[in-house]
C-alpha cells in the first residue's frame, strides 16, 4: 500500500500543487488499492482506471502550466446516486443496471471543474433506502473496522455505505454522498470518518437520482473536518436547473476549521436522550459537552419537544416523495422491463416487482398507502404539519444557542444481517439524524472515540440554516479534542 493514499484530502492537494507528486502516481496508487481492497469490501460498483489516469495526466498538465484548480488531481470516489456522464449510474438497483447517462449531475460536474479525478462509482442502498448498505443490488459494503471480540462482518452504514467505506479503507481520498434522513452522518459516524450535511439548497439536486425531493441532499464524506470543508465548497453551488437550489454564494468554509469556539453557546437536548441508549453513547455525549466546556463554549439544555414525532414523521414523508418520484419507472418509460407481459398492466408490474428490491417495494407502498385518498389527510398531511412543529423547535432554540450536540448513532456499526428481520428496528439508526433533514438544517458526524470493542463513535453538530461555518468551528474543535480514533487495520 502506497504512503500516498494515507493522505488527507488538505495534504494530497497541497502535495500535488507543490510537485511532491503527481497526480498520475496517487491516482495509480489508490487504483492499486482498489484493485486489491475491493473484491472483498465491494465499496465500489464501477471502477473507472483508465479514465481516471487520464483524468490524472490532464491535471498534470494543468498543475505544471500553473492553472490548477482547487482540487487539481486528486482522486475522488463517486456515490453511484449522481449521474456522470458515459459512466454507469444505477442508484446500486436493477431497476437502472445498464443506464449510461447522456449528462453529468451538477455535483459531479463541480468537482471536475475544480480538477477532481473520478476513482469509479461506489455502492450504496438501493436508490438511498436503507441504513446498512444492504439492499443494494450489487450486495452488501462491509465496514474496514473490525470488532476486538468477533470477526463478524460489519455494516458500513447506508445509504452512503460505500462511499464511508472507501474513505475509511483508504480506496479514495474522499467521496460524494447524499443525505435523505442520515445516510452521510451515520455512515461516518460507524466508519471513523467525517460527514457532513449542508443545509438544504445549498448543493444542487440536478443529476441526482431522486429518493425524497425534499429532503435530498449532497454531501462529502472524508478523513477530517478540514477535508469536509474543501470537498463542500466544491460541490455546492447556485444551479438554475434545480428549483430548489439557493441563489447565495458558497463561503470559504476551510476559513472557520480551527477558529476558537470560546463565547460560543451549545445546547445539549434532553430529548435526545432515547430509551435504550448505550451507556457508552451518553458518555461520549457527556464527553463531547466536556471537552466544548474546557474549549470556552457556554453549555446550555435546551428542549426540541417534537423530537419524538421525527421518525414516524420521516418515515411517512419520505415514502411518499419516493412513490412519486419512483413512479417513473414502469418499464414504459425508464427503468427495467420485464419480458413476455401478457397486458400493459402486467407490463407495469412485472418491470416494477423485477427491478425494485424489497426495501423500495416496502417504502413504495408505504407512500403509495398514504398519498391515498382514504388517509391522505389522516397521514401525510399531518406529517407535514408536524414536520412543521419540528422546524419550529429548531427556530426557537436559536435565539439561546450557536449550535447543537448529539451523538449521531445510538449505537456503534453492527454485524451485516442482524438487523435485516426488522424493519422498523433498523429505521431506529436514524434517530438522531432525522430531525436535521426535516428541518433543512447543516449537520456534521465527527469522529469522537471508540467503544469497549474497539469500534468507532460519532457525535453530532447540527446548526443555524446556512451557517455551516460554526458546524465547522465546532466540529474542528471536537476532532482536536478527540485527538482522532485511529484507523482501521487492514485485514482485506
């Protein structure tokens, strides 16, 4: 294994820009690493070696005539969820295997401007859906971690399974992600990585395959908070193909990575503290609270009384957008489709059982069932209204604090399989990430310690709409407390 692909995302670009290497040699070194990684973790669903390689000798180019963007060369894994173009792009479902997309999503094509090289397309849960990268039709990711007392097989995570993963096991120097209830923040919070969500509109849709449209959202996943902060200000961006994204301009978020958090106010929710919680997840918690202490933070109990409704709420909003947007997929007009149907209703259904895991089945007749017309207002409209209250909660906090702390899991990663039998047991990772999504907000995970079986444990720092930049002061602030979780050792 190449020394090279230990780097953070911040050094490699600096390397590269300084000639220590180049561009051509790391992207060589993190193919090699794929190549000998990937049969057994199965991070990646696509890999592109030869495109990457020239992508590569193209910065090379760049970075020697002295044009080189802000992340000239540097080798990136791309979430099988944006849309590039002449590459492969299933949402890891049958559904879509074999769909060459003709355009490049907004994302993507952010990051090949700023200079990026594309590694290949990395698994996922079926178009998002999931919390272990299980669903997947390309099968499951396995977490790089191990546990000290089992060699069991572990859950990086989902949707982003593959993306934590491929950054955790050093297959990338950071990845795109996407974020429908937590499936950037709980991946890296089971994989020692960072993860951050931006506030809703401030990275484009466009090129996206659509889970729940208004809760769908981009983001990286790294190896440090300073990474995060370089991989967001590259995707995010003002973009007139989406209706939904913000017209205002993206800061420098690396400026606010290592600012003094003293003065600043964190408050702590009680609601957050959930039946059941480990032990060890409350005393990270009441680590991370200690260590913003000792770093001058004023900490302050606040109270966000709807939390409780968040789950069955997301649960019920989220299918419903997906029955939508997935309705699409008929085999008429996209998707699979299916062969020797007897009728244009058997046509429909065929296509849609053969290329829709169980999962999307469950979720898309759970929306189906609330949009309706007997539940409608029974259901989805009363989610919505408590979707509402829960932003509210948000609202009438932010007058006391400057942000908030959470763990991000209720627990570490847990053995692939365990938790498949029950769905709503599995919906349960989601709990504390939920809420951010709901009320359009920015959350970061951070690495903060590990637990009695040597796995990694995240906390969580959700803030204002639009202000990222404390999400990064204070997330910085508890990565250098931490003083990082180690790494996870090479047994593939």
């Amino acid at each position: 294994m190449s020394d090279l692909t230990k780097l953070t995302l911040k050094a490699a670009v600096d390397g590269l820009k300084a000639k220590a290497f180049s561009s051509e040699e790391i992207t060589r070194a993190f193919v090699s690493n794929i190549e000998a990684a990937n049969p057994t973790l199965n991070a990646y669903v696509v890999t592109t070696p030869d495109k990457a390689i020239e992508m590569a000798k193209a910065s090379d180019a760049r970075i020697n005539a002295g044009t080189a963007g802000p992340l000239e060369g540097a080798p990136l894994g791309i979430k099988d969820l944006f849309c590039t173009e002449g590459v492969q792009t299933t949402a890891a479902s049958n559904m879509l295997r074999g769909f060459i997309p003709p355009y490049e999503s907004t994302v993507t094509a952010n990051l090949w401007r700023d200079g990026a090289v594309m590694l290949g397309k990395l698994n996922m849960d079926e178009f998002a859906m999931g919390s272990a990268n299980e669903t997947s039709a390309f099968g499951p990711v396995k977490n790089p971690w191990k546990s000290k007392n089992s060699n069991a097989d572990l859950t990086p995570g989902g949707s982003s399974g593959g993306s934590a993963s491929a950054v955790a096991a050093d297959l990338c120097l950071a990845a795109t992600a996407s974020d429908t209830g937590g499936s950037i923040r709980q991946p890296a919070a089971f994989t020692g990585t960072v993860g951050i969500k931006p506030t809703y509109g401030r990275a484009s849709r466009y090129g996206m395959v659509a889970f729940a449209s208004s809760l769908d959202q981009a983001g990286p996943i790294t190896k440090t908070v300073e990474d995060a902060a370089l991989m967001l200000q590259s995707m995010c961006s003002f973009d007139v193909k989406d209706s939904t994204s913000l017209d205002i301009p993206t800061p420098d978020w690396t400026a606010s990575v290592g600012q003094s958090v003293k003065g600043l106010r964190i408050g702590v929710p009680s609601e957050y503290v959930v039946d059941g919680m480990p032990a060890e997840i409350q005393a990270l918690w009441d680590q991370g609270v200690a260590w913003l202490r000792d770093a001058g933070c004023e900490i302050v109990p606040i109270s966000l009384p709807h939390t409780k409704y968040a789950l069955p709420t997301y649960y019920i909003v989220a299918p419903a957008e997906a029955s939508s947007n997935l309705a699409r997929y008929d085999g008429m007009r996209f998707g699979h489709r299916a062969e020797n149907a007897r009728s244009l209703t058997d046509l429909y259904e065929t296509s849609r059982a053969e290329g829709f895991g169980k999962e999307v089945q469950r979720r898309l007749t759970i929306g189906a069932y609330v949009l309706s017309a007997g539940f409608y207002d029974a259901y989805y409209v009363k989610a919505l209204k408590v979707r509402r209250r829960i932003a509210e909660d948000f609202d009438n906090v932010w007058d006391q604090v400057d942000a908030i702390l959470t763990p991000s899991t209720p627990s570490a990663a847990f053995a692939l399989g365990d938790k498949q039998i029950d769905p709503v047991t599995m919906y349960l990772n989601d709990v504390f990430t939920v809420t951010a999504n709901l009320a359009g907000l920015p959350g970061i995970s951070v690495p903060a310690g590990v637990d009695s079986n040597g796995l990694p444990l995240g906390l969580q720092v959700i803030g204002k709409a639009l202000d990222e930049a404390t999400v990064f002061q204070v997330g910085a602030a508890l990565e250098k407390a931490a003083g990082g979780v180690g790494k996870a050792e090479r047994w593939w």
